[in-house]
C-alpha cells in the first residue's frame, strides 16, 4: 500500500519532507569532515537535497495560495511569488532560527568551489539578519542547476548552515498552512 494524497500540493509537502529528512540525515554527519568526504565525497548531496527541498516548499506555498507556480529552479523568484505576510513570516523565522545558532558560530560552514577545489570555512556571522537573508538568497538562488554539475562551474559559494535554516523556515510554515488548511492531513 503506498501513499495516497487528496490533493497534488499534499503530495508535494510530503516528497519536500523527504527531500529535507535525506538532508538532514547527511548533515548531521558533517561534523567530521575528513569522514563525511570519504562517506559521501563532498557537500554536494546536501546542498541538492536542500535545493530540491526548498523548491518543493516554494512550490507548495504557492500553489496553496491560490497562484500557479513558475517551472523554474530560482528559488528567489519563487519566494518572491509567496505573498508579502508570508515572506516576512519566514524571514522573522529565518532570525529568530539564526540567534540560536549565533553562540555556536564554530560549526557554521560556509562551502566555497573555486579552481575545481573545495573548500570549507566558517560562516561570516553577521548580525543584521536581513542581510544575512538576501546574501543566503542570493548564494542559493540557482543551487539546483549549479551543484548539480559541479564539475561544469568554476567559482561557486554557499552557506549550508544558512540554506538548512532557510529550509527549516519553509518546512514549518508549510506545517502551518497544512495544520489549519487541512486539519485532517497527516
């Protein structure tokens, strides 16, 4: 017996949860980075992961406001799609997530590809959260197409913590909307 949906964004909801659920299960193993290369040979499953996931949430949002959705990777175009109230939701989330996070700045990481080389550092912590935003924004925009074929890129920079954040912000506001939309959806 497999899944069954009543509606086509429930079905996207749910693949969204399994594309992020994949990614935190990696994530969670980036901690030792010299075993996480050898396991999963770099960051790009989680970014992936990430990318697919956000697109899905993005997606979801939409179309449960009623608009149709753009076929498209850009994950800012489509958060520009969502309605102001809900954009601003996230974001606030978005800070309120990234002052927790604030004290435990040494397992930020921030991945950077240049020359065919990866490298791995710790994030810029900046306060001002809507800065941190747009740059995050700006930096995951294209992930998808970009960390797909990574070997076709030359000089590429993400912030992992920051996209998984962003992530997180989407899945619970899709929560939300799914928990007073469809009371009855599991």
């Amino acid at each position: 017996m497999g899944l069954e949906f009543k509606h086509e964004s429930h079905a996207m909801h749910a693949q969204a949860k399994f594309y992020l659920r994949g990614a935190t299960r990696i994530y969670g193993n980036m901690e030792n980075t010299s075993e996480f290369t050898k396991r999963y040979g770099g960051p790009q499953p989680v970014i992936l992961l990430l990318a697919i996931s956000s697109e899905l949430f993005l997606k979801f949002l939409i179309a449960e406001s009623g608009k149709t959705y753009s076929r498209t990777h850009e994950i800012k175009k489509l958060f520009s799609s969502l309605d102001k109230k809900t954009q601003n939701d996230i974001k606030l989330d978005f800070g309120h997530m990234l002052e927790l996070f604030s004290s435990h700045d040494e397992n930020l990481t921030k991945i950077t590809y240049k020359n065919r080389t990866l490298e791995t550092s710790n994030s810029d912590f900046i306060t001002d959260y809507s800065i941190i935003f747009e740059k995050m924004l700006n930096q995951i925009n294209s992930s998808f197409p970009d960390w797909r074929y990574l070997f076709e890129k030359n000089n590429l920079e993400i912030d992992i913590l920051y996209f998984s954040i962003f992530v997180e912000c989407l899945n619970r506001e899709t929560d939300y909307v799914c928990e007073h939309k469809y009371p009855d959806f599991k």
